[in-house]
C-alpha cells in the first residue's frame, strides 16, 4: 500500500493554515510530510485539514492547539492537541488522526469480511 503520491495531489487534499501564528515553511512543510502519511492508510480520504492555534490565554502547557478535520466517505474524523510547541502538538495530533484513520479503515474491512445475516 505504498504508493508514491504526487505534489500536486497532496497540495490539493492537504490544508495548512495557522491562527494568530504564522506559519514558518519548515512547520508547513512538517505537516504535509506528517498528513501525507496519513494518505497512505485510506485512498478515500477526500481532504485534510490542518490548523495551528497559538492561544495566549490557555497555560504554558497547552499554548499551541493543532486541530485536524479528515473528510472521508462517512462521518468526518476529527481530533485536536495541546502542547507548549507547536511542533509537538503538530505530533499528538497525528498520532490521534493516525490512531482514527486506521480504526476507520478496520471497522470497514471487517464490516465486508464479517457481513450480517441481512446481508447474504
């Protein structure tokens, strides 16, 4: 399931964008690497969206939120962390995306490999 995808593809299916941060190229180009992995488990996957919040008021702990949004077939997946770097939030957030994603495509392999009696 390694399949080479194209820049133009990716650039297409994959949302940066930064909330009262600005976005350096070494941490946009860090998320697209990190969401076009995700790409890999699921071509289904229509669009990923990816915002980095940097909240002032939030604790020290959690100043940087990283939220995604993955438009698939079916519900949207979505998840957000937080951390004191943006670039460490950037990380919690794909592993739980990473996390949803391979659940996702699990529930709908075994769904096909395991139908109900309705269904035969």
């Amino acid at each position: 399931m390694t399949k080479e995808i194209s820049p133009e593809t990716l650039a297409a299916k994959i949302i940066v964008s930064g909330i009262h941060v600005t976005l350096t190229e070494a941490l946009k180009e860090a998320a697209m690497s990190k969401a076009s992995r995700l790409l890999r488990h699921n071509d289904r996957i229509l669009r990923i969206r990816l915002d980095i919040e940097h909240d002032k008021t939030r604790s020290v702990e959690e100043e940087y939120v990283a939220k995604g949004h993955i438009e698939i077939g079916g519900p949207d997946l979505v998840a957000s962390a937080a951390s004191e770097d943006a670039y460490k939030s950037l990380d919690l957030l794909m592993d739980k995306l990473d996390k949803l994603v391979r659940r996702r495509h699990r529930k709908h392999v075994d769904t096909r490999k395991h139908p109900h009696l309705t269904e035969k």
